[in-house]
C-alpha cells in the first residue's frame, strides 16, 4: 500500500509539469485564435469592475442601479471626450516630434561618446565604447522605425479602434446590469465550496487590483509632470505618462518606464538624464513606502517569485493584455485554493489586494 501510494504520488508530481505546460501552450493557442474577442470582453469586464465604484455610491442616494450606471457612463464619456480633445492631441504631437528628434539626439550622443574615450585615452584607460555604442543605436533606431510603421498603421485603423471602444463601453453597461446574473449562473455549476471564495476572489482582486494601479499610475503622472516641467525635460508629459501608464504592469513596470525615458533622455544630454532618473525614483519610493502600501497592502498570500512567473507566463499567452490580468488571475487562484483548503468564510478573499470599501452586493 505505502509503495502504490508513493508511487501515485510520484506520478501526480512527474505529470504536472507537462500538463501545466501544455495547458499553457492551449491557451496561447485559444487566444491568439480568439485574441480580438477575448481582449474586447476582458476591456469591458476591467472598466466594469471600475466603474462598479461610482455606481454603488449612486445606488446609496436611493438611486435604481439602470440610472446610476447610465449617469456614471456618460460622465466617463464626457470624460474621455473632454480628454481626447485637449490631452490627446498634445500626447500625439509630442510623440511625433520625439520620433523625429531621436536621430539627432544619436548623432549628439556619438559626439559625448567619442568625447568621453578621448579623455580616458588622455589617462590611458582602456575603454572603447564604439561596439556599445553602434549597437545601442541600431536597436533604437529599430525601436524607432517600428514605431513610426505602427503609428502609420494606427491611422489606418483608427475607425476599427473607434468601433471596438464603442463595443468596450456598450459591453461594459450590460455587464454592469447584467453581468452578476450571467456570473452566477455560470458559478451555479460548481459545488458552493467553490463557488463562493471564487466569486468573491475575482472580485476584489480584479477591481482593487486595477483601480489601485490606476491610482498609482495617476500619481506618478501628476507628480512627475510638474517636476519635469521645472527641470526643463524635453517632452515632459510624455514620459511623465510613459511612466504613469507603465504603472499598470506591477513590481517592474515603473522600472522599466523609469528606465526607458532616462535612456531617451541620455540620448540628448547625460547631466539632465541623470536628475530625471533621480527624481522618478524619488517619486516611486515615495509611491511605494507611503501611497502603494495602504492601496495594495502587502502581498500576503503570493510568493514575488510567483508573481514575476505569472507576469511572463501571462506575457507568454497573451502579450502586454496577460501580463496586466496575469497578478489578480494568480491572486484569484491563491485565494479560492486558500478558502477551500481552510473553509472559512473569512478566507474567501485572498489578501494579494486590500482597499477600504463597502462590501460588494449579494
């Protein structure tokens, strides 16, 4: 008995791997079939747990939940528009004259660098950064020449963009009306050990994980912008929003942000480069110790290790759209296999995400 029961044991263990790997292989697959679809409900279903916000408050002032989704959905629309009109327009001229400045920012950038050997050759310093440099330059220069072809193609595809926010925000009021009941009878299906912590689960991860990396995000925008402005950053607002909007990947995205924008800016002068990597981190130390602490809580119930796999793992299947779900999909899993394990109620939710609300509604 104790040599077959070893013996399962090791097979459970021998085929999980291969089984994981193939699962993960499946839905790569599956979404790079469905990737259109599927990125226009995971969209609708991420606004929806946003805007589940405003509407509960609504719904307080004794307000049918119809009428407080369609005021909160027209005041995100008239937001948008008021956004797409004034910010917009900046945000596209700026990358257009970035992408034109950038060649002459890698001749300048030649220039400091020649510069900077011939001064360790005056101290006899073995340094030749030429290799470095040409490679650096051709990688940006690729970097460069995608981006101008995919701005070609962006308008080109503007009205297909169009179309598919329209679906996002029309997907987005029918979830907000109907989506519990259509979530319900979906969950119905599994025993109640299972449904219950998983619906409570997704819900709390994916709605507090968002809006608190949109608040993170917000505050690394309006703090950076003005700091930029002072300093005299070419292009502030884009990379104070460069920055913001690399917020949303967890952990390392406003490294990588941070990175990306000194690196640009090195291109052009290196003393200025080096107060604007100071300030951002100054920025996203004080966003870490003091703003992400009460928004995020600690991130009791996964591993970082695990996070950082579920982060590539979610880039492995699904590109920029995975690695944004891939955290609150892997809180999601921690704390529904948590809550079965102990069968406590109080551990329905797992506490990867922790904001000050009221509790969602039966």
């Amino acid at each position: 008995m104790r040599r077959s029961a070893s013996l399962q044991r090791l097979l459970i263990y021998g085929l999980s791997g291969p089984i994981i790997a193939l699962n993960v292989w499946l839905l790569s697959v599956l979404f790079r079939y469905f990737q259109h679809p599927i990125t226009v409900l995971l969209i609708a279903a991420i606004l929806a747990f946003l805007l589940n916000y405003p509407v509960k408050f609504f719904e307080r002032a004794r307000i049918t939940r119809t009428q407080a989704v369609i005021i909160v959905l027209l005041a995100t629309l008239t937001l948008l528009v008021i956004l797409g009109v004034t910010l917009v327009p900046l945000i596209i001229d700026q990358t257009v004259q970035l992408l034109n400045n950038i060649p002459d920012w890698l001749g300048a950038s030649q220039e400091n660098l020649k510069q900077f050997e011939m001064l360790a050759k005056q101290r006899r310093l073995p340094i030749d950064l030429r290799v470095v440099s040409s490679q650096i330059n051709a990688n940006i220069q690729n970097l460069v020449q995608q981006l101008a072809s995919g701005a070609v193609g962006f308008a080109g595809t503007l009205l297909s963009g169009l179309l598919d926010v329209v679906l996002v925000i029309v997907l987005a009021f029918y979830m907000l009306l109907y989506g519990e009941r259509v979530w319900y009878g979906l969950v119905n299906l599994l025993p109640s050990n299972i449904a219950d912590p998983l619906t409570a689960s997704l819900r709390l991860n994916f709605q507090n994980f968002f809006l608190s990396q949109l608040l993170l995000g917000l505050f690394m925008v309006l703090t950076l912008t003005p700091i930029f402005l002072v300093m005299k950053v070419p292009f502030a607002l884009l990379f104070a929003i460069l920055i913001g909007i690399s917020e949303l990947i967890p952990f390392i995205g406003a490294s990588l942000g941070i990175g990306l924008v000194t690196i640009l800016v090195l291109l052009q002068n290196w003393w200025l480069a080096v107060q604007v990597a100071i300030a951002a981190i100054l920025m996203q130390q004080l966003k870490d110790n003091l703003l992400a602490p009460r928004l995020l809580g600690n991130f009791i119930g996964l591993n970082p290790i695990w996070i950082f796999v579920a982060i590539l793992m979610g880039f492995e299947i699904a590109g920029l759209l995975g690695t944004l779900v891939a955290v609150p999909i892997a809180g999601t899993i921690k704390g529904t296999f948590d809550a079965i394990k102990s069968g406590k109620p109080s551990d329905f939710v797992s506490t990867t995400v922790t904001i000050p609300h009221d509790p969602p509604p039966d």
